[in-house]
C-alpha cells in the first residue's frame, strides 16, 4: 500500500465530504473522515459507526486478483481518500500530531491490507512525502 499526501485539495474537500463511495474506470474510491480516527474524544459512536461503514465497504468489492476481478467487472484498484494520513514513513510511526494515533492506526491498516487497497491519498502534512506499508504498492 502506498501512503500519499497532498495539501490544499485534501484540506478544503476532505474535511467537506466523508462516507462517499464510487467506482469510476476500475477504480474503487471510498473517502473517509479521518478526523474521527485521529480523534474521536466528543464523538465516539460517530468513530465506531464510520469505522463500522469502512469494514464494510471494503469488503463489497474483494480483491481475487486483477485478471479475475477485470472479467467479472469489479474495480481492480481500491483507493482510500482522507484527510489525515495514517502515518508519514511506516506503519509503526510514532504518534504525532501529523499521524493518527496507533490505537486506531494498526487496526485500521490491517483492514486495508486485508481488502488489498492499493494506495491511501491524504493531506495534513503540507509536504510532498509517501509512506509504504509491506510490499502492497
């Protein structure tokens, strides 16, 4: 998995919009509200309920491989949309203020390593920077 960042965009649209999902060419997109993973302190059931929609969205489309998942016209790629990046460098980054925190990072990443998404592209570092989780690319 590969850990994007980009500024601006992600600021102004990412923070507007959460719990969206769509396939568009191939492509799954699913944008989350990474505020409440960072944290959920005055809005706890609204954490466990995105959390909950997250599982499930990544597993309406499993990922059998990209030949297979082409013929029988699933998305191939699934990408992830948010605002704060789940670490900067490696998943086991220490906590910073750029990061979500590793009580609701690891859990998380084990999910998208499950479902196999393909890139996670997220702002709040205000640099050009990627961070990579294993050898999913």
């Amino acid at each position: 998995m590969i850990i994007l960042r980009f500024g601006l965009v992600s600021h102004l649209l990412l923070n507007l919009i959460s719990n969206i999902d769509t396939i568009e060419g191939g492509l799954y997109n699913i944008v989350v509200n990474a505020s409440l993973f960072s944290d959920p302190t005055n809005a706890q059931l609204d954490y466990e309920e995105h959390l909950r929609w997250l599982e499930e969205k990544l597993k309406e489309y499993p990922f059998k491989g990209f030949e297979a998942n082409a013929i029988e016209g699933s998305p191939v790629h699934v990408l992830l949309f948010q605002h704060q990046p789940w670490f900067l460098e490696k998943p086991d980054d220490a906590d910073d203020y750029f990061t979500i925190p590793k009580v609701r990072r690891q859990p998380v990443l084990e999910l998208l390593r499950e479902a196999k998404v393909r890139a996670v592209l997220a702002g709040h570092y205000h640099r050009n920077a990627y961070g990579t989780d294993g050898d999913l690319t």
